[in-house]
C-alpha cells in the first residue's frame, strides 16, 4: 500500500502544455505566492538557487493608494491613527491614511511629539540607530512610545523560516512595488514635485519612501496575522519585549573582561588547531571561511557527493556538509570551525 501511496502517476491530463511552460519567462511573483500559500519553503529555495543571476522575474508589482508625496510638516498634522515611521540621519518622514509628512529634527524632539500617537515600523528597536536611536530618546525625555505594529517582528511570527527580514524584500514578496518604479536607493533626480528627503535610511531608500513601504507591508501582514490567530502574540509578547530588548542595549551588560580575554584564547588555539588539521586532511591551504574554496576542495579535489548546486557553484550549507559528513574526517572539522568562528556556509 505505501508503495501504491508513493508511485507517481503521469498519464494525467492537466491540461499544461509543458513545452510551453518550459520556454516562457519564470514570473517569480507568482512562484513566491503558490510556494508560500502550499508552505514549499524547501522547492522554492532550490528553485531559487536555479534561476541564473540576471534571468530571474521579478515579483509582480503593484502600487498601493499611498504616493510617495511628502509635505513637510509635523507628526500632529497626519491626523489620527497609526503612523509609519522611517528615519535617516536627521531626516524622517511619517505616514498615515494617504498622507506623509516628513521633517528634521532631533530625535529628542521627534520622540516627544510621537509620544501619544501608535507607531508602525520596521525593526523598531534599532529605528534611528539602535541603542542610541528613537527609544533611547524616548527614555531620555521620559516618555514611552507606543508600538502598534512591527513589520520585520510579524514577518518572523508568520513565516519565521525565512533567511532574511529585509523591508524591500518582504514588500517585494507581498507584491508591493516601489512607486513610480524607482529601484532601491535611486530616487529620482529630477525635479518632479516631489519633497527630496536628501538621505536614505537602511532599507536603501528615502524616509518617505521607505515609510510608504512599511505602511504598505503592515497593511498586508495584519490579516494575515489575524488568519494565523498571531496578533496576541505580536501585541502582548513581541511588541513589548522590544521595549525591554531596548533598555537592555541601553544599559549593557557587565562582563568578566579578564575571564572573557581567557575564554577567547581559548577559541583561538582551537581554532588554529582546526585549521592545521583542516589543510592537512587537504594537502593544501585554503580559505576556509570561503564557500567557493571550500566547495572546490571537497567537491573538485576530495571528490565528495555534490548535493545542491547555487549561482556561485555547489553548495556547502549546514545542510549539505551535514548529509556527507561520513564520507570524509574533514567534513566535522570545518563544521566545528564554523561553530567557533560564528560563520555559515
């Protein structure tokens, strides 16, 4: 009976003409959204992997009502509700409804003037520059701001697999597109009207732009969320902890610095060991902490099984070197490198 269960059947009409399917562009908008919605995480990986750098489709596109047309004014002029905030160097924009605002000030000024109002942003706790950015202004003026949402935290609690929470990817993957089909941090030169906010914020784009882009996202996270039954977990666990997780880079910790110098040392012989045995084993020095040498060592020199190939050649992920670890002794040795190094593959 398994075996029946496991026997794949291919004289099935689905009415797919193969051939065409196989000669037309990948519209990887769409793979994104049929992998996500059957949880393929594994097969969209490797296919990703496939596509050749430059042949690969771009999500599809599409623009929200909120235009990248900022005026300049204060966060009391957006009205109420929800506001979505980016800030670069001493530039932030807001936005709310159909509107961005977007200013210069201090963060010290900003805080206080966003102290009653519900913030949304992307990886709020390092807003503004981390331990010393917008929650550390806050705490200094004495008043507490009020997180209503967190695109990069919701993405985690919704798909907590991904490799990366970038603002511009997870918009892209949300099928949210970059108004007037600007790219990552090449906002226009010209003058079109629009307010120019002169720095970009790390998501590689303008405050305005980027809070278009977190208004945008959160905007399509909450139903998900709320499908998921996830919004308690975001507002009574995550939203606050990234007040505690602040306080704490604020604050640091106290370490034993002379018993840390000693457990360093430690790392550092073996590791040096390591890595003599390492080139040992392969009669030759090479980069270990570089996936291309060592994937032509194991691979091109040692011969071993070749698993997934990616754009720069086969891989040698965790994964990989974990599925041919008993084919050769210097297989555990590089993953315990990589351990005390606190590199990947």
């Amino acid at each position: 009976m398994s075996k029946q269960l496991a026997t794949l059947h291919y004289d099935i009409d689905t009415g797919v003409d193969l051939a065409a399917a196989m000669a037309s562009e990948p519209d990887r908008g769409a793979l994104r959204e049929f992998m996500r919605e059957f949880e393929l995480r594994a097969v969209m990986e490797r296919l990703e992997e496939a596509l050749p750098e430059g042949q690969a489709v771009p999500g599809r596109s599409v623009e929200t009502e909120l235009a990248v047309e900022a005026v300049e004014g204060t966060p009391a002029d957006l009205g109420e509700g929800a506001a979505a905030l980016a800030i670069a160097g001493g530039r932030w924009a807001a936005a709310s409804g159909e509107r961005i605002v977007a200013g210069e000030s201090t963060l010290d000024e900003l805080a206080v003037s966003l102290a009653e109002r519900p913030l949304v942003a992307h990886d709020a706790k390092s807003l503004g520059g981390g331990r010393h950015g917008l929650l550390a202004a806050a705490a200094r003026e004495g008043v507490e701001l009020q997180l209503d949402h967190d695109t990069m935290l919701a993405a985690y609690l919704v798909e907590p697999q991904r490799r990366t929470y970038e603002l511009i990817e997870l918009a892209a993957d949300a099928g949210i597109g970059i108004a007037g089909g600007t790219s990552p941090g090449s906002a226009a030169d010209a003058d079109d009207g629009q307010l120019s906010l002169g720095e970009e914020g790390e998501a590689g784009l303008e405050p305005a732009e980027e809070a278009r882009l977190v208004a945008a996202l959160a905007d399509s996270q909450r139903p998900r969320l709320a499908d998921l039954e996830l919004e308690p977990l975001l507002r009574e666990v995550e939203l606050p902890l990234v007040h505690v997780l602040a306080a704490m880079e604020r604050e640091g910790l106290k370490l034993d610095a002379e018993r840390l110098a000693e457990v360093g040392a430690g790392f550092g012989e073996r590791i040096a060991t390591l890595e003599k045995e390492i080139f040992e084993l392969a009669e030759e020095e090479f980069t270990i902490g570089s996936p291309q040498q060592v994937g032509r060592v194991l691979f091109e020199k040692l011969g071993l099984s070749r698993k997934r190939r990616g754009k720069t050649g086969f891989s040698t992920d965790a994964r990989v070197l974990a599925s041919i670890r008993e084919e050769h002794e210097i297989i555990p040795k590089i993953e315990r490198w990589r351990e005390l190094k606190g590199v990947g593959g």
